[in-house]
C-alpha cells in the first residue's frame, strides 16, 4: 500500500505540474526551448572563440587607452615645463621692467639736474647777449645824437657864417668844417 501511495502521488504530483505549466511533456514548454537557445548560442560563442575576439578587442582599446594616457601624462609634463618656463620668463621680465624704471628714474633726475644748469646757462647767455644789445644800442644812439648834434651845429654854425662873412670867406670856412667833421666821424 505504501508503494501504491506513493505512486499515487507522484502521478498527483506529474499531474499537478503538467496542469501548472499546460504541457504534457517539456519539450512543449517554451521555456525549455528558450534554455536551449542560450546554451546554443553560449556554445557557439565558446566555439567560434567569440570570447577570445572580445578579449582581444578589448585588449586593444586598454591598449590604446594606455597610449592615450601616456600621451596625455606627456602632455601634462610638457605643459608643466611651459608652464614654469613661462613663470620664470615673466619673473625675469618684471625684474627687468622694474631695472628699467629704476634706471629711467635715474636717469629723468640727471637729466633734470643737467636741464636745470642748462636753463641757467642759458639764461646767462641770453642775458649777456641782451646787455651787449642794449650797450650797442646806447653806442649806437649816442653815434646818431652826435651826428644829428653835429648837423644841427653844421647847420647853425653855417646860418651863423654866412650872415656875417663873405662869400669867399664862407665857402672856405665851410669846406674845411665840413672835412674836420668827417676826420672826426671816421
């Protein structure tokens, strides 16, 4: 009895899972036809050394990702040289602007010194130059009063003779004033 149970019930059980999945034998089931598809494909893969091709795909793009980044850590280093480079050059640049305007300084306050003596320079010559001017004026008007003096002297001393000399005695007389005050003006 106890066989006969238990077969009963594995025929209960056979039962319960024919009716659970609709099916009477697995082969039915398509989801044992699905588990069938993968494994195929999964052996196929495995047999046409797909695996090993996406391995070596894969090794490549590491490898070209590797080149990439030593290239890019290259990059980086020479940027950073640049860089440095460019700081010490722009660190020498303002010490050399800096020398530069000290110098200008240096050199705004000589020339400062040195216009300061030549304005003074020339001013003494330009007054020199305008005294001599000035005394040559005087010389000269002094020059032109006396001729103009003499003239009028000439003149009066003329109007004078005549009125109380000769004719003959006055044309003497005239001449040899007139060539005294030439010897005089020369």
């Amino acid at each position: 009895m106890a066989d006969q149970h238990q077969h009963v019930e594995q025929v209960v059980d056979n039962g319960h899972e024919a009716a659970a999945h609709g099916y009477d034998h697995l082969y039915q089931d398509p989801a044992f036809w699905v588990a069938m598809a993968i494994i195929t494909f999964f052996l196929l893969l495995i047999w046409k050394k797909i695996p090993a091709m996406i391995g070596k795909m894969l090794d490549s793009k590491v490898s070209e990702i590797a080149a990439q980044l030593d290239n890019a850590q290259t990059l980086r280093e020479e940027a950073s040289a640049l860089l440095a480079k460019y700081q010490r050059d722009q660190r020498d640049a303002e010490k050399v602007a800096a020398d530069m305007i000290t110098h200008a300084e240096a050199e705004v306050k000589l020339l400062a010194g040195e216009a300061k003596v030549n304005v003074k320079q020339m001013i003494e010559r330009r007054t020199k130059l305008a005294e001599q001017k000035i005394a040559q004026a005087e010389v000269n008007a002094v020059k032109e009063i006396q001729q103009v003096a003499v003239q009028a002297a000439s003149a009066a001393a003329r109007e004078l003779i005549s009125v109380n000399m000769k004719k003959a005695d006055h044309s003497a007389l005239i001449k040899s004033a007139i060539d005294k005050l030439d010897n005089q003006l020369h």
